[in-house]
C-alpha cells in the first residue's frame, strides 16, 4: 500500500465493543479444573465472558452497532449496508436483519429516526473469518454502489465448548461494530495488496447439523449448545498452515521484501483463538519470509538445532501438500508444513524475529481479557490495538497495519492498512474501558448453570440494551412462530 494516503482511501472509521458482563476469570477455573494456572496464562490468555440466558448472539451483535451508532455520532440516514458474521446463528433463514430490528427499536424508543428501508443486511458464515469477509464485502459497497452512503459491519459470536474437553478454557462472547467509510477516519485498507488462501479442510472445526441426530453424539451436548466437532492438534495445523499460503498470496500481488510483510508493520494483529496460536503461525510466516527472501544466514542457527536443511524446506514451503490428503494417507498426525514448523520453534527464539513479535503487542493485554470470540476475534484485537495506542500516544499516523484473518474449514487473508492521519479523535471514541466495565467475576456453580444456558441461583445484572423477551410456541395452520425469538429493548437508543 501507498506511503501516502489519498483523500479517498475507504476503510474503518470506527469500532466499538460488546461483551457480556459475566466473566471467568482463567485463574479460578484453573482451581476448578486442577489445570496449572501458569499454563494457561502462558498459552491461553487472562478471562474470558459467558453471555446469560437472555442474551444471544443478536443481542450481543445489535448492542455493539448501537454503541457503533452512539459513540461515533453516524447518521442512520447514511447507513446503506449493515452486515453481519457469525458462526452462531440461530435461524437459518434471515440473520443481520434480526439485528436491525432491534437497533431500529431502540432508535424509536429514543426519539430518533430508525435505519432506512434500503439498508441492505447479509449475512456471512465461515467460521471465524466471517466478519473479515462481512467487512471486505463494505468495503467493496463503500467503493462501488454505495454513493457516500457508509457500512456497518458487526462480527459477534458465542465460543462455547463442552466441559472437561480441551477447548474449554478458550472459551468466549462478544461483538464488536465497524464502521465502513469512503473515507477512512481510523484505518485505511488496501484490498488490491489483499491475499488469500482457501482449501477443504474436513475435519479440524466443524458444526454439522446431523450431529444433533446421531448416537454417537453425546446427549449433554444436544439441543440449543453449539459444540463444534473439533480436533486441536489439526486445527493448529490448518491454522498455521492457511497463514503461510494467505502471505504468499500477498506477496506474489504486492511483490517487494516478503519480510516487509512481517517486520514493517507498527502493528500486526490475527485472528486470535487463544494466545499463543498467532505466535506459532509469525514463527511459520517468518521462517516462510525468509526462505523466499533467500536469506540462509538468519535461519541458519534454527535449521541447525531443528536438522532440517534450508533446500528442504524451501522444497516444501515450494510444494502442493494438501492437509486432507495426507490425513487421508498418513493419518491425523500429517503435517504439510512439518519442516517449517521445526524451523519456526526455534527461529522464534532469534533477535531477528523479535520485531515481528514486537508488532503483536498492542492491545494485547486487553484482549486477553476476552477469551476466543471467534469472528469477533480480529476486529476486537484492531480495536484493542487502536485503543491501546491512543492511551500511550504512540506515533501512528500513517503507520503500517497488517491483518491476518482465518476461518476453519479453510481460509484465510491477509491485508495491509495504513493507520489515517487524525486518527486519534476517531479512536478516544471507541470506549474500550467503558465496554469492559462492570464484568461480574463468577463462581464455579453459576459459571456451569450459565454455560447450561441456566440462570444461577445468584441474580446478575440484566444485559443491556438488548434482552430475549421469548420465543413463540405456535404452530397452527393459520399461524406458527414455534422458536422464533422476540426481543426488547432495556435500555432506549
């Protein structure tokens, strides 16, 4: 992307955050679970938030676009496409307009005009990368048809896994609200430097409906609980391996030092389902940068105490292994990157790669309060991460941002931005603090009631603005609204 920015460059002028205000704190479950509390600090992260009975992935989603709304002063007028992503729908028929009720509701409550009547409202699913991709289709509206109009984009969704199983701790809940400008006001992106990378996973993370039908699935599991099928050793490596190819899609569009792509950025945000998972995939992208840079010196070191030569792996970053394919053949332990990620355990280990890892540090702290929010994940680290600036005065007009964005199944992207000039002003809105207060620390029995989807026995705080009002139950010739949700507004616009 262009050092200087035009008048024109479309992207993020804005974000806010929801999350719901229950919160396990990780090293009480560690207490609850007899897992070593320095290992999940280490691996996992800090917290992380359970929605109540009453709330959804809707109510968490439209709570965020209302902040989005309130903190940043956007007409509703001007707003031509409200997107939504997720991987925790509850209908399969409509989505984001679910959503626009409720800001439309709590508009009117309030006195103000509600959204138009041509507001477009998509929703987009895969897996994690669903708000990414929600966000690339605004920026595309905001480039092309959208006349001036701007976007908004909320990502939200509900991590949740059964108890006792590995996936336990990176747990989470949240939403986080774009908004999508002509003309940034926070972070400008340059899709055309975009990459991308997308393969047929079949097994690392999966929602199959048929599960709920099937013996084999356990009847604990069952019913409005969201599991995913999952397997987490693999999906570490669909993870880290969709990375690398996203890069070198990236690079072979943008060309220059591949290394750039890592060591320039004042800031390099991934998707982020528990702490240490983007740290594996930089070790990955950066021995990956390196070989196609052809720089031997730096890796030498690592590929010596990894004994893998630099001609094997450039051969294997080089090559076409398919992850499915040679779980097909070799079993579940086949790793297509199995050489880089040898490398990549002790190269990160080197004063060369600390700039990479330097680049990953703001806003980090706050999301590790946050747990997995799965499409929520990014946008609320790029939120974290303008925040945490502003709050240190760090010197980022016209810096360098890259995103890295993944969904299981598999894809990934990756995009450059460069942060805009002024930017503060747009960022002292986002109110991170303001979102992050109030959290109620649980204890172990009202932690399970609620991942249950059970009230504790001990009365919380009602969620605002939005609530669950209840769900129909008719199902007549004439009429039927069985399961469908009504909403109502706590807490006016």
């Amino acid at each position: 992307m262009s050092d200087v920015l035009a008048s024109a460059n479309p992207g993020l002028s804005g974000l806010s955050l929801y999350v719901p205000r229950p919160r396990v704190a990780l090293t009480a479950f560690a207490e609850w679970t007899g897992a070593e509390p320095a290992k999940l600090a280490a691996v996992v992260g800090d917290a992380f938030r359970v929605p109540q009975p009453d709330e959804d992935v809707y109510t968490m989603a439209a709570a965020a676009v209302l902040r989005l709304l309130r903190q940043h002063d956007v007409d509703p007028a001007r707003v031509g496409m409200l997107a939504l992503g997720t991987e925790s729908s509850l209908d399969n028929a409509v989505g984001a307009v679910i959503v626009r009720g409720m800001v439309d509701d709590a508009l009117r409550s309030a006195g103000r005009a509600p959204l138009p009547r041509d507001v477009e409202v998509p929703e987009v699913k895969h897996a994690c990368l669903g708000g990414m991709y929600a966000l690339k289709a605004a920026l595309r509206y905001v480039q092309t048809d959208g006349a001036d109009r701007v976007a908004v984009v909320v990502a939200a969704d509900i991590a949740q896994y059964e108890r006792g199983s590995s996936g336990e701790p990176t747990q989470g809940a949240g939403a986080v609200a774009m908004l999508v400008e002509p003309r940034a006001r926070l972070l400008a992106l340059d899709l055309r430097t975009a990459g991308s990378s997308s393969d047929e996973r079949g097994w690392d993370f999966r929602k199959p409906v048929a599960r709920h039908f099937m013996s084999e699935y356990p009847a604990s599991c069952r019913g409005e609980r969201d599991f995913p099928v999952f397997n987490g050793k693999y999906s570490t490596v669909c993870y880290v391996e969709a990375v690398v190819r996203a890069l070198q899609s990236a690079h072979a569009r943008g060309g220059g030092d591949p290394r750039a792509l890592l060591g320039e950025p004042a800031a390099l945000l991934l998707h982020r389902p528990y702490d240490r998972m983007p740290v594996a995939a930089l070790g990955a992208a950066w021995v990956w940068a390196c070989v196609r840079a052809g720089d031997r010196d730096v890796l030498d070191a690592a590929c010596r105490a990894a004994d893998v030569s630099f001609d094997a792996l450039a051969a294997e970053l080089a090559g076409e292994s398919r992850a499915r394919d040679g779980v097909r053949a070799h079993g579940p332990e086949f790793d297509p990157l199995a050489r880089t990620q040898a490398v990549a355990r002790h190269a990160t280990k080197d004063p060369a790669f600390a700039r990479v890892l330097a680049a990953t540090e703001p806003g980090r702290g706050i999301v590790r309060q946050l747990g997995n929010l799965y499409t929520a994940s990014l946008p609320a680290w790029i939120a974290a991460a303008f925040a945490d600036a502003h709050a240190r005065a760090l010197p980022w007009d016209g810096a360098a941002v890259t995103l890295i964005g993944y969904g299981s199944g598999d894809a990934a992207e990756v995009w450059s931005g460069r942060v805009a000039p002024g930017w503060r002003e747009a960022a002292g809105r986002s109110d991170l603090a303001g979102a992050l207060a109030g959290a109620v620390d649980l204890a172990r029995d009202e932690y399970e009631a609620l991942h249950d989807r059970r009230a504790p026995a001990r009365e919380l705080p009602a969620p605002r603005p939005f609530a669950i009002a209840g769900r129909g139950n008719t199902y007549g010739r004439n009429w039927q609204d069985v399961g469908v949700a009504h909403y109502r507004v706590v807490e006016p616009g």
